[in-house]
C-alpha cells in the first residue's frame, strides 16, 4: 500500500483501530497494520515478566493468523523493545544484528518496526511490531501511523484489563469500589457523589475529600456542565445512562470521558441512589483524532479562485470523525466549477469510511467526460455495491457553476434543496428537483437542472440538515428561516464571513446541547465578472 494514499490509509487506521472491541480487535489491528505499512506481517503480544516471554494475542504473517504462540525474548529485537522503552526501528540487517533469534531467520526477516505497549504508570504490558522481508526505510508518516495503531493497542489492552477487573469482583462491591480500572462514583438521588474509587480521584488529580459531596458535572467543561443541567431529567429517567462528555482535571486539562450507569436496587427493592462508571477515552480519542485529522485533510484546504465567483465552505463532525463532505473540483478543460455536498445517512466511523469511498470515486468520475447527471448515476451504481448489505444511503447536491456563462446547474440526489438568494428583489428561491437519495437502487436515472441569468450579489447556500435540524435546551429547531434572515443581513458580507457568522450563531443557538449530527454549509457568491 502506497503511505502517501490517504483515502487507504484512513480506512486501515478506521478498520484496524475503531471497528472491533475485544479478540477480534486485535485480529483486526493486525491485519490492517500489515496492510498499511505494506510488511509481511505483524503481531501484538502480552509481556510475561516470570518467564521473560511474549505470548502472540494476535500473530499475523504472510497471511496466516496465529494465537497464543509464546516465545522468549532473549536474543531478539523485541527484547531491545522492551528494555529500551521506546520504539525501535530496524530498517535493514536485522539478523545480523541478532544472529540467535531463530524465529526471525525462519520468517526471513530483513527490518522490523517494534514498540512497546504500557499501562499508565509505566509497566510494559506487552509489544506491537511489523516484520518484513525487504529493507524498510524510515518515513515520518510510516511512524506516525504506526504510533495511531499502537495507542489504540494500549487502550485495547488497558480496557480489557480494567473489564476483566469489574467482573472478578461484581459481587463485592467494596472490591469493586477499591479495585476497578474504570473510574466509580456512588450517588445519592441529588445526584451528589456519596462514595467513589481510587480511579476516578486518579484521573482528575483530586483527593476523595475534594470529590465526595459534589456532582459529576461540576468536574465538567462549562459546555458540558450546561447540557448535563439541561438534560438531567432526560438522561436521569432512561434505565441505563450512557453520556460522553469531558472533564477538568485539577491540573486543567480536559479529559474525555464516557459515563456509563443506573440506578442502584437493593434486592429488597430499595433505591440505594445512582452507580456510574468513569472510562477515560483518552487514547480511544486520541486514534479517532488523529483519523479525524487525516479526514480533515480531504476537505479542500483553501477555496479555488474563479474569476466572478466567491465561494467557501466549512464541516463540523458531531464525533472526531463524521459522515458529511463538501468538495470543489475542476474538470479538465471545463469552465465550470463543480461543487458537492453531501450527507451519509448516521455518522461515525462506517459513515467516514463511506464517505471517503464516495469522495474518492467522485474526483475520479468528474475528470472524465459526461453530463452531471451522467456522474451522479455512475456514483450511485458504485455507491449501491457497497451499501446494498447495509442500511447506509447518501445524500448528495451536486452543482455546476459557470460564471463566464452566467448559469448553474444541479443534481438532486435525496439532498435538501440548495437556496438561492437574490438580494435585489430580496427573493429566496429553493433549487428543487427530483432524485432518489444514493445507495438505495442502482438503476435510478437522475437529471440536471438549470439556471441562467446569474447577477452580481446573488448568494448560493449548499448545506445539510444538521444545520437547519439542530435543536437548543427547549427543543427548538435552528430552521431553515434563521439561515435565510442571516444571508438577508449580511447579503453584502464575504461569503467566508457569511460561513463563519452561520456557525456561530448555530453555535449560540445550541448553547447546552451536544451536537447530534455534523454540520456542513457552502456559500458561493456571484461577483463582477473578471473579479475573484
């Protein structure tokens, strides 16, 4: 796999580091990591310091899987791993480097990549290495990807053990309370914490005086302080309470965290008060950020430059990775600007990997010939093989602007309409049409429609619905008639102003809530022509 193709390499790090929990979390990281460092093979182990071994939880090589296959480390480069602390790269000679490691010579190894995998406070936990038959240079991006696989690893490995834990001791629950990985907290039915475990104090900093008598979310961020205030009645009455949100530690940093609990029943039918557990998703998060980062940088860096036309665009995820996109491509030998947006039905990863399968496909189909509506039916076709087993569909506006002709023209494709706004007459107008939504039928015939005339001033508005749908403390849509009374006050301001003024605003509107669906916006405004 070439380390310089992003669109594969997202989705090894997404497979290989965010689909899978538990045994076949590792089988998955494996795989993916042989695949995206383009080695031979690779391996996660578990350290057992009696007998100075590894155990292989999960050996992948030359496309074969192994489990629970125990070597000793004398002699070898893993040992080198584990002694030195630190990630080991060996780009070339490795057997002349370690001539007894026998192991090596049958695999034919040549480089190896290691690192080892630790708890919090130091205590190596096992190893993660690649193996390969020819030299391996060093490339920054190479490590770095290789660094995004091992702390999913060491989350992996950290979660199952803090599990494994809870479920030794679930029916002491003063064990529970001293021993548990997870952060505990016991509260009374004013949601004030009455009793709480070593893990949680560990992870803020605080002492067990400082944190008894207070509530969770006085540890919060101000944004989550205020959505767990405004939505404590609702969280409070479902059975089982599942919130992520973050906290402040003593020190000030902000730590991401997963609430998980319910109510606390004596078996005599008595409410003993309210039981959380705290997970510290730092390093879950800090893999989905770094996936999320590398998304980031398939959105267009810096809006194309067209002479009468002003355009710019911006998407928020809900979580660290979402499932909208927005792009601006030049056909070859075209004067038109094509501009899309879309909307993969949820969010999350599987919608991230869609998407980036969606992106990549139409790049590739609008630098060859054919109608917008001849791209748009090729993507779904392509689209529908991979979502047919699933419930995934897309949604998609695809528009053609050219400027020098003084026209536009679209495709519908189950997306809301676009608004055109005209500040001359002061007419908003939705740019309608018919097309099913991506993914759903492979033989849909979609069609363009067009639009001449285009005058100075006049602003186009591409969005998807986690804007106009997104909802305040009372339950009250943004809409789409706050969106229109804003391009009506600021018609003559950029359209990177009119972007930025959108989302903040929504951003105020939202205050005390937690965003439920990603949010994308596209502005393009009709200039003088010859002016950019």
């Amino acid at each position: 796999m070439d380390l310089h193709d992003e669109n594969s390499m997202i989705r090894r790090i997404l497979e290989g580091t965010a689909t899978q929990t538990g045994d076949q979390f590792f089988d998955a990281l494996v795989v993916n990591l042989a695949a995206a460092l383009n080695t031979y093979g690779a391996w996660v182990t578990e350290y057992l310091p009696q007998t100075n071994q590894l155990r292989a939880i999960a050996l992948w090589m030359g496309g074969t899987m192994t489990h629970d296959f125990t070597y000793d480390v004398a002699g070898t480069a893993c040992e080198t791993v584990l002694t030195a602390k630190d990630l080991i790269h060996l780009p070339d000679n490795v057997l002349a480097l370690y001539p007894d490691d026998d192991h090596a010579r049958d695999l034919g190894a040549v480089s190896y990549l290691g690192i080892p995998l630790m708890d919090e406070a130091g205590k190596i936990m096992g190893h993660l290495s690649v193996l390969d038959r020819q030299p391996m240079p060093e490339q920054a991006r190479q490590q770095a990807i290789f660094r995004i696989f091992a702390a999913r690893a060491t989350a992996e490995m950290q979660r199952l053990k803090a599990e494994h834990k809870v479920r030794a001791s679930e029916d002491k629950y003063r064990r529970i309370v001293e021993t548990a990985g997870e952060g505990f907290i016991l509260m009374d039915d004013n949601h004030r914490i009455v009793d709480v475990n070593a893990s949680f104090c560990r992870l803020l900093g605080f002492t067990r005086d400082e944190v008894i008598g207070r509530r969770p979310f006085d540890f919060g961020t101000e944004d989550f302080r205020q959505y767990c205030m405004s939505q404590q009645n609702t969280v409070m009455a479902a059975d089982y309470r599942r919130v992520q949100g973050r906290l402040v530690a003593q020190n000030g940093r902000e730590i991401p965290v997963l609430f998980h609990g319910n109510d606390l029943i004596a078996s005599s039918g008595e409410h003993l008060g309210h039981v959380a557990f705290v997970t510290d998703m730092s390093e879950h998060f800090k893999s989905l950020k770094l996936a999320g980062e590398v998304q980031t940088t398939l959105l267009p860096h810096t809006p194309p430059s067209v002479a009468g036309l002003e355009i710019a665009g911006r998407s928020e995820s809900c979580d660290e990775i979402g499932g909208d996109y927005y792009d601006f491509i030049a056909p070859p030998d075209a004067t038109t600007l094509l501009v899309a947006v879309g909307d993969m039905s949820g969010h999350g990863v599987d919608a991230a990997l869609l998407m980036t399968t969606a992106r990549a496909f139409l790049r590739m189909r609008a630098q060859q010939s054919g109608s917008l509506a001849d791209i748009v039916a090729d993507l779904n076709r392509h689209l529908t093989s991979d979502t047919q087993q699933t419930d995934r569909f897309m949604t998609l506006i695809l528009m053609g602007l050219d400027t020098a002709a003084g026209s536009l023209a679209w495709v519908r494709a189950g997306h809301d309409p676009a608004l055109f706004y005209d500040p001359q007459q002061d007419r908003f107008e939705e740019l309608r049409g018919p097309g099913l939504a991506l993914g759903l039928n492979p033989a849909v015939a979609y069609s363009a429609i067009d639009k001449s005339g285009l005058q100075p001033g006049q602003i186009i508005a591409l969005g998807t619905d986690g804007i106009w749908e997104a909802r305040n403390t009372r339950g009250e849509m943004f809409g789409k008639q706050r969106l229109k009374t804003l391009l009506r006050q600021n018609a003559e301001a950029a359209a990177a102003v009119l972007v930025d003024q959108l989302f903040q605003s929504l951003q105020e509107f939202t205050r005390g809530t937690l965003p439920e669906d990603d949010r994308t916006l596209v502005i393009a405004k009709i200039k003088e022509s010859g002016s950019q």
